[in-house]
C-alpha cells in the first residue's frame, strides 16, 4: 500500500470523529436543534470527519480500492471496538473477541 502514514493518519481522525459523537451524545440535554448543533463535540466530530474524508480520497485514488477500503474499515472497527472498551467500558464480549480475530485474519489475507 502505498500512502501508509496517510492511511493511518486517515484512520485516526475517523476513529476520533466516531469518539467525539460518542461523547457528544452522551453530553446532549434535551434542548433546541440550534444548541446541539453548536455543541463543540460535535463541530469538532466533524472536523475530524471532513479531514478522515479528504485523506480518503487522496488515499482512494492511489491505491487499490479493493485492498485498501476494507483494510481501512477493518482497522477502524478493531480500534473503535477495542477503544469502547477502554474508555466506555463497553463489554468485550466472546463474539466481540472473535470478530476481532476473524477481521484480522481476513484483513493479513487480502493484503498478501
């Protein structure tokens, strides 16, 4: 793969984007679509999306697409898992723990 500090930069927001909404979601109070609009959680989400999304393109257009995409949603599934789990205390359930195992295996096998 080419463009592999890209890749995980790419990663990396996405995965921040997906943990900011978490948090936002858990911060919003019942008010008004203007206030949870405004809330810094998720303009920041955002943020982090558009610059994951921009990457991605970048990303897209130099490499295989089939190769790198589901590299790219694999590796952030793992990592949101295993980060739900850290700083949520989300269980890590048996099928949880295999779907990880399962997603890396297929994730070694198509970049061979």
């Amino acid at each position: 793969m080419k463009s592999l500090y890209l890749i995980i930069i790419a990663i990396a927001f996405n995965v921040s984007a997906q943990i900011l909404i978490k948090l936002a979601g858990r911060d919003i109070q019942p008010s008004s679509l203007l206030q949870q609009l405004f809330n810094p959680l998720l303009i920041l989400a955002l943020t982090a999306y558009g610059i994951s999304f921009i990457l991605t393109v970048f990303i897209y257009g130099r490499n295989e697409l089939s190769i790198v995409a589901p590299f790219m949603a694999g590796s952030t599934f793992l990592i949101i898992c295993v980060l739900g789990h850290l700083i949520f205390n989300e269980p890590m359930t048996l099928s949880k723990f295999f779907g990880i195992i399962l997603m890396i295996l297929g994730m070694t096998t198509i970049l061979k």
